[in-house]
C-alpha cells in the first residue's frame, strides 16, 4: 500500500486529535497498520501518520523523528501518556511473539490497540 505525502499543517487540519509517538515507540502497537500519509522535511522523512477513524475515534497517531502533535502538553501529562504507551506496546509485543495465524494476532492486536485508544483519551480528560 503507498502512502502519500502530506504536510504537517494539512494533518492537523484534518485530524481532530493528534497523538504524537516517537520513532519505534509503537512498532508493535500498530502493526498490520497502514500509515495514510507521511511528512517530510528539509533532512528528509519526519514521521507516518496512522487515522484511526475505522476503529470509531477521531484519533491520528504520528509517529516519527519528528511527529506531529496537536497541542502542547505539561511534562506530567507527557509522562503519563509515554507509560501508556509503553504498557500496551509491550502487550501488543507479546501478542505477537505468541504465535498463531495472522489473523488471530490481528484480532488480538486490535483488541489492544482499541484498550490503547480508550486509555489515552481517558488520560486526557
């Protein structure tokens, strides 16, 4: 699947709400994803942009060198979303070193990726 170049300006623009992830932060979190777009800039590629709409929240994930990100945050929030992160990322890695056809792992990862969502948008409230 190809992915289309897009700016960080136009992302926001479209995205409701941005999470920003750093580079191989989420590796396993989303895979089986397809970015819709990526960004680039003057040293090259920044980051992929993941729409997570399919799964019933307007929620980008931009993960990256430079990932895009909607709002500025307090450290404090920063921090909790990074543990957020890391505990499903580390669920989703086991998922997939557990075996099974593809499309268990799939249903399996989606699972985690939507608990991952819910959690998040709850840290924000």
């Amino acid at each position: 699947m190809y992915k289309i170049r897009s700016t960080k300006k136009e992302v926001k623009e479209a995205s409701y709400r941005i999470l920003a992830v750093g580079y191989c932060e989420a590796q396993f979190l989303l895979k089986g994803e397809n970015p819709v777009c990526y960004c680039g800039g003057y040293y090259g590629w920044a980051c992929d942009n993941y729409d997570l709409s399919k799964y019933g929240y307007n929620l980008t994930i931009s993960t990256g060198y430079s990932p895009i990100s909607d709002v500025n945050i307090c450290k404090e929030t920063l921090l909790k979303k990074y543990d957020i992160i890391k505990k499903y990322e580390e669920k989703a890695r086991k998922i997939n070193n557990n075996g099974g056809t593809w499309e268990q792992i799939k249903k399996k990862l989606d699972k985690n990726l939507i608990a991952f969502i819910k959690e998040v948008l709850k840290s924000e409230e």
